[in-house]
C-alpha cells in the first residue's frame, strides 16, 4: 500500500510539472494521478463529426502549401500510431488511437495524400489543439467537414 506522504508528495510533483499523468504501480495495486486544466481554461468544444466506422476528431487547418495540419480535439494518451511518414494515405484511413477517459478513439485522415510529419508518438500524452500529423494533399481542395 502506498503511504499517504508518497501520494501527497506524487500530486504536489504533479501540479508544479508539465505532466499530466502519473502512474504507479506496486504489489498488484495501482494508483493514477491526472492532470486536468480549469474549467475557465478549458477551450469550446468542437462536434464531432462520424465519418463511416470510425470517428473523426481531428480537425484540419489548411496551409497555403498544400498541406493540412491535423489537430486534436481531445486531451488523451497516444497509444499506437499506425502511418510512417512518407507514407500515402486515403480518407478516413485510421492514422492513430487515443485513450481518453477511458475510451478509445480513433483518428482518421480527413483527406488523399501523404504524411508529411508526424509531430507526436507513442505513449505521449496529447493537449486539446496539439498538432498531430501533417498531410500534404494531392490537389487544392480542403479536407471535406
């Protein structure tokens, strides 16, 4: 068992870091400890739109280059990401999984084209707007909302 002093001492670390989980286990019992913003510093969600099987939270932002930057819309923990970059990719294609209170979402591509970048990995834990992946489309039109 974890003694009080140790899980005082694991939040008052948690609130002065820029980690927004920590989790321990010892002897079979596990203790997690999760950051949340304020709710004043929450931003305005964003409806989510149902695209197929799979749940689009992703929203795209156009670039005067072609390309789309795909941005969170959930605070979770990337748990696999499933495109290389470089790697061609077609809409609604799943590009990575995120567990978010508990439940697990899978984001898709919203358009054709090629990963360009990937800006996070595997076991970080993602910030509402966080840049995830940058696409670079094949043509002039935006991704279809």
């Amino acid at each position: 068992m974890i003694a009080h002093k140790e899980i005082v001492r694991l939040v008052r670390l948690l609130e002065n870091s820029q980690l927004g989980l920590i989790e321990l286990g010892h002897n079979g019992r596990k203790i997690r400890l999760t950051k949340y913003p304020k709710k004043d510093q929450w931003p305005a969600p964003n409806p989510l739109k149902k695209t197929g099987a799979a749940t689009d939270l992703t929203e795209s932002k156009r670039q005067a280059n072609k390309n789309f930057i795909l941005r969170s819309t959930l605070i979770g923990l990337v748990y696999s990401v499933s495109v290389a970059t470089g790697e061609f990719i077609k809409k609604g294609q799943i590009l990575c999984l995120v567990k978010s209170l508990g439940l697990d979402y899978e984001i898709v591509s919203p358009t054709d084209g090629r990963v360009k970048t990937i800006f996070i990995s595997e076991t970080e834990i993602i910030d509402y707007d966080k840049p995830l992946f940058e696409i670079e489309t094949e043509d002039n039109s935006p991704a279809e909302k």
